[in-house]
C-alpha cells in the first residue's frame, strides 16, 4: 500500500499505486504525492538508484 496525500481536496490515505493512474483516488486531481516502500518501486527504478553515481564525495568535509 502506498501513502498519499493530495494538495487539491487535502484527502491522506492509503492505497494500492497505480503508476498508470496517478491520480488523487478521491477527487481525481492530478495535484497528489504517493509514498511507495521499496517494495512497491518497478524493477527498472530500482537498478537506477542503484547504478546511480554518488552526488557528493564521502571522503570530502562539505568544504
């Protein structure tokens, strides 16, 4: 199940995502954010973040 919240109708729940509708369940506004566990994530995506390349040097102090 996948967490959402949606700006237009200020609606919060839980439900199963679609990633072929993204849309608010209740009001059908376009204007919603879903929270996925990883499970829920596509294959595809996950081998993305993986293979991704790191956006800061761990060995550098931030300076």
């Amino acid at each position: 199940m996948a967490r959402f919240r949606c700006s237009v109708c200020a609606s919060e729940g839980k439900r199963v995502y679609d990633p072929q509708r993204h849309e608010c369940p209740r009001c059908g506004s376009k204007d919603v954010v879903f929270a996925l566990t990883i499970d829920e994530l596509p294959d595809e995506i996950i081998e993305a973040i993986a293979s991704a390349e790191p956006l800061d040097d761990p060995g550098s102090d931030g300076g």
